[in-house]
C-alpha cells in the first residue's frame, strides 16, 4: 500500500561560493517560524559530486548502499539527486519490487536525469522538484532517505529535517554521507551535523569515518517525539 500511494504522489512530471546564511534576505514565508542555522551555508556548484568513474573505483555507492543495508524491495529516496548517481545504483539494488524518488531543486539537473532514466529505461524511479526548506515527501514512504554530500547545502536545516520526519515509514532511517570539514569548504562537522538533527528530534544510530569513500556515514531515526518549531534552537558553530 505504501508503494501505491507513493506512485500516486508521484505522478505528476518532473517539471541541486558560500555565504552565511544570515546575509539571506530571501527566507522562504514557511521557513520563518525555524531558526536560521549558525553557520554559513554552501551554495550549490555542481550537480555532480565528483565524476561517476573515479566513484565507481572506490566503490562508493556499493559501500554506501551495503552500510545503509538497502535490500530488493525497498522504497528510497536520493534527495539531492542532481544526475543521479546514487539514484540508478538504487534502483538497481531495490529491483522491480522496489521504488526510488529522485528528488533535487534544481529544475535543469532532474530534466537531465529525467532523460537518463528514460535512456536507461529505469521504471521504478520517479522524479520530483523539492524546496530549499521542504523535501516535499509523500507521508509514510521511505525505509530510507538519502542525503549524500548535499546536506552542507541547506540553506533551512531545520525546516527541512523537520518536514521530512513525516516521510519516513515506522522504522525508516536518513543516511548521510558528508565529509569532516567547515561548511564553507562543502563538508559538515559531525558534531554540528548530530547537533542539527538532534535539535529537531532524530536519534543517531551509527557513525563510521570511511577513507575509502572519501567521508563519513551517518545514519538517524526518528525519536520520541518531533520538535515543536520556536522550540528548535540553533546549534553553535563555536
């Protein structure tokens, strides 16, 4: 049933330099009720992470995907997706019974992946623009959600952790990969990354360092209970 009303959600076509955050004059209207985060933000320079062969060397996404324990059948999201590196490899490991979305804000990139996934004939991923401060999930979706190197990114944190906690379904988990460095430099501390989701609510379940992939990975769950936004309270960068 979960896959159905993801399908349904889905439907529709596809139609992601640094400076603090602070410097922003142009916050969403539904981002205002969330605090803005202590540190600067990256802005999006690529798509792509870094060139698809030189990943495939290391065996990143298979690494990636075995620690985030991503089984046939299972129902991901790639947020952040840009021209779908993580997303073809997902479809691949959760199969025909599986389902992955594709999710990025930039417009440009998912036409680019749209037309990836035709040529490679990719059925079971669908395709969706979301928001700086809102995934814009489907309710009660996803074993996993991914943000690999995307994270450092976002220019609302905690709106947007705080709007993706209803996609997850009963024992879902968000995996992310990132690299140890400021934000400014396109990487995250661990400790202000735990620090972030813990002010919404999310409960760390495992941290690893791995050289290999050229970062860390990081997985969360839900915890008791979801943050009330003027609660949430910014983490330091000190």
């Amino acid at each position: 049933m979960r896959a159905a009303a993801l399908g349904l959600a889905l439907a529709s076509p596809l139609i992601s330099g640094c400076e603090p955050i602070e410097d922003a004059p142009d916050r969403p209207a539904s981002a205002i009720e969330f605090p803005l985060p202590d540190r600067p933000v990256a802005d999006v320079i690529s798509n792509q992470f870094s060139n698809e062969d030189a990943r495939d060397e290391r065996n990143e996404a298979q690494i990636v995907m075995d620690l985030a324990d991503i089984t046939p059948g299972m129902t991901v999201a790639d947020i952040g997706a840009g021209e779908g590196y993580y997303t073809v490899r997902l479809a691949e490991r959760v199969g025909t019974d599986g389902r992955v979305l594709a999710q990025d804000i930039s417009r440009e990139a998912l036409q680019r992946l749209g037309r990836r996934v035709e040529r490679e004939r990719l059925e079971n991923i669908s395709i969706k623009l979301g928001e700086p401060d809102d995934p814009q999930l489907p309710v009660d979706s996803f074993d996993r959600i991914f943000l690999v190197h995307m994270y450092h990114e976002v220019t609302e944190p905690y709106a947007f952790l705080w709007r993706m906690w209803p996609a997850l379904a009963a024992e879902g988990q968000i995996i992310v990969v990132d690299v140890d460095r400021p934000t400014d430099r396109h990487g995250i501390p661990p400790k202000l990354l735990f620090c972030e989701f813990d002010a919404v609510g999310y409960d760390l379940v495992e941290f690893i360092e791995r050289p290999d992939i050229r970062g860390y990975f990081a997985r969360f769950k839900r915890g008791e209970e979801r943050s009330e936004p003027a609660a949430i309270e910014a983490c330091s960068n000190g």
